[in-house]
C-alpha cells in the first residue's frame, strides 16, 4: 500500500471517519512494527487539523493509546513515549508538514537552550544544601537520593515525637528542572519546573500531616490515614489549605500568577481558600484568585492538567502566551512577544518534554506563519 493511500487512512482515523473496511486495512498494516514506527513519526509531528469542532482530544488520546499499544493494561504514562511531538493548532487553516526530515534539517545542531531534566536542591534543617542531579548520590540517615529522585526512609514514627521537635526540609526545583520526592509516610509528590516545597523528615506520631507548597506545582498521591494512624494530611499555600485523606490531586500555586488552581483526580478533597471550606469531586477544578478573593469550581479533563508528570505537556484551548510561559519554565528561557496580538491565539498541542524546543518553535512557524529568533538564551517571538 502506497503511503499516499496510508496517509489518508490515518487522517481518517484521527478524525473519526474511516469506514469498516478501511479500518481493518489499517489494522492489518500496523502488525508490521516498521508501519507502526511510520504511524507514530506521521502522527508526531504531520497531523494538524484547522477546526477544534472536529477534534475530541479525549478521544485521540485513547485512539492513540489503543493503537500504539498492543498490551491494552499498560498504563498511560507508558504509552506517552510515542507522543514525541503531536502538536494540533486551531487557528491556522488546514496543513501538513513536508515530513519529518523537514523540521530535523531545520532544528539547529547546538543550542544554548537545553531541555529540562531531575534537578533540585535539598536544603536541610541545619540550613545547609545539597544539590541533586543525575551523577549525585545522596544518603542520610533519613532519606537516599540517585539524583533523580528522594526518598525519604519509612520508619514507624515516634509516639514522643511533638510538634515542637519536628525538623523540616525544603526541596527547589529551579527552572529547567522536575523532581519526585517520596514523604515519609510513603505519601509520593511529583514536583514540576520552578517549585519550592517544605515538609518534614518525619511526621509526628497521630498528628496532622502538613506539607507547604510555598510555591509552584505538584502532584499529590497520599498515603492513606488509615495507614497512618488515622492522621488527615494538609497541604498548605499562602493563601489556601487543602485537607485529603487519601488522594491524588495537583495543585498549581506559581508566585507570578494570580490564580491557584486545585485539580483533583482522585478520592475527596477540602479546600479551604480565604477560610471558605468547598468540597472537590474527581474532574473537578478549583480555582481561586488571589487579587479579587472569587472561587471558581469546573469540571475538566484532568488528563489536561496532570500529563506533565507523565512527560507531556497537554493544551486545550490555550493561548500562546499560557504556553509559552509553560515552556519557559521547563526549557528554563525568556520568551519575548514583540507582536503582542500574537499572544491570544488558542490552540490545542499535546508536546512531548524531551524535545528541543525549536522543533516546537518550527512547527508553530509552519502552521502559523508566526516567525521567531533565538538570541543567547532568549526567544523572540514576531
């Protein structure tokens, strides 16, 4: 079968219009894993559609999965690594990418802008710091890190232990950077680019667990109260606390931004912002603004919210300026917008975090016609 013919096939399935006899076409050229491996590149980086109307990114997503993946149990992280750089714009007319060689001939060999890795900086109770990467080991009598991660020893905690004696550490996560950090009582926070967290070695015996997100996003899996002596676990921010007892949520507090959001995935959550108590089910959202004291509560897809812990970042209906500002803190850089009406237009991208960002910046070019210049460490946009 000829590519011009396969091409079709994928566009067709991708947006949901392929008949039974196609399909199955189609399913029989993807047994040969050298076809799948064209599927994956032709989906990467040339499928790109013009209407949001026409697209259910939910549904790609679980296409995609499906698809790609003959085991059907294994999890959805797993399945990521094939999403290297899906990126579908809404505003641009319909177009499609000469092919792959194309934006690889264009992305520049070297560049001063690096793609972010595990990094952080541990500041124990003494004030003193220790710098975690990938080449760092790290061991404590309370915690051992192999440079991408820490984890914190899960010792039965001491009936004496009070609040008075409780020692804290701090991790930071710089820009360019993620961390995971797994808590004493075995609760696990995955820590994303430009967060600074605070929380005890050990947790007091009994007591309430409180963790201070001082700023920043993280993703919560908390342990259990029932495996912890019946202690409800806090998190606090400056301006709100959240009570769980045993979840999975994400929490987005970054110091520049007005808003917090509270996206819960899992179990019940309270939160309590500006001392006003409201109660979260699974695919709801929090948001509170800082300036003017309003809550907001939406029901979303938390896919949307939490797949940056799983390697991607996932946009729906975003403007450049919200993703350019996510993409700085990961690739650690300065993004500029010399024509400022460029800021507001929406699209949906689903981008993989371990490519060279101008890959990206090409692909927006071609579809867009929105022209940009790297300079040192800074990217302009025009």
């Amino acid at each position: 079968m000829d590519h011009h013919k396969i091409d079709n096939l994928i566009v067709k399935h991708l947006e949901n219009i392929i008949t039974a006899e196609e399909s199955s076409l189609l399913e029989d050229w993807l047994k040969d894993s050298n076809n799948k491996i064209y599927f994956n590149e032709f989906v990467e980086i040339n499928y790109l559609i013009n209407s949001k109307n026409q697209f259910n990114y939910t549904s790609f997503l679980e296409k995609f999965k499906v698809i790609t993946e003959s085991n059907s149990q294994i999890k959805f992280r797993k399945y990521l690594k094939y999403a290297a750089a899906v990126l579908i714009f809404i505003s641009a007319g319909y177009f499609m990418t000469k092919d792959i060689a194309w934006l690889n001939e264009n992305v520049a060999a070297e560049t001063q802008i690096k793609i972010g890795t595990n990094k952080a900086t541990l500041t124990l109770e003494d004030g003193s710091e220790v710098v975690l990467e990938k080449g760092n080991i790290y061991f404590s009598k309370t915690a051992n890190s192999d440079g991408e991660k820490i984890i914190y020893n899960n010792a039965q905690n001491n009936s004496k232990e009070t609040k008075s004696n409780i020692t804290y550490n701090y991790l930071t996560i710089p820009r360019g950077g993620e961390f995971y950090v797994q808590l004493s009582d075995s609760s696990k926070i995955w820590l994303n680019s430009e967060t600074k967290i605070k929380f005890p070695v050990k947790f007091a015996s009994g007591k309430i667990r409180k963790v201070e997100l001082i700023y920043g996003e993280a993703y919560f899996d908390v342990s259990s109260s029932k495996k912890n002596n019946g202690a409800s676990f806090k998190v606090l921010t400056q301006s709100q606390q959240i009570e769980v007892l045993g979840t999975e949520f994400n929490l987005k507090a970054y110091k520049n931004e007005n808003v917090i959001a509270t996206t819960l995935v899992e179990g019940k959550v309270a939160v309590a912002p500006n001392n006003k108590k409201e109660i979260l089910n699974p695919s709801q959202q929090l948001n509170y603004n800082i300036s003017d004291k309003t809550i907001k509560i939406l029901t979303i897809d938390t896919n949307l919210e939490t797949s940056w812990r799983n390697g991607i970042f996932s946009f729906k209906e975003k403007s450049l300026k919200e993703i350019m500002k996510t993409l700085s803190r990961w690739y650690d850089t300065d993004i500029v917008f010399i024509n400022k009406e460029l800021e507001n237009i929406k699209f949906n991208g689903v981008l993989n975090k371990k490519q060279n960002i101008e890959h990206i910046l090409l692909t927006i070019k071609a579809t867009n016609n929105i022209d940009y210049e790297i300079n040192d460490n800074k990217i302009m946009i025009k």
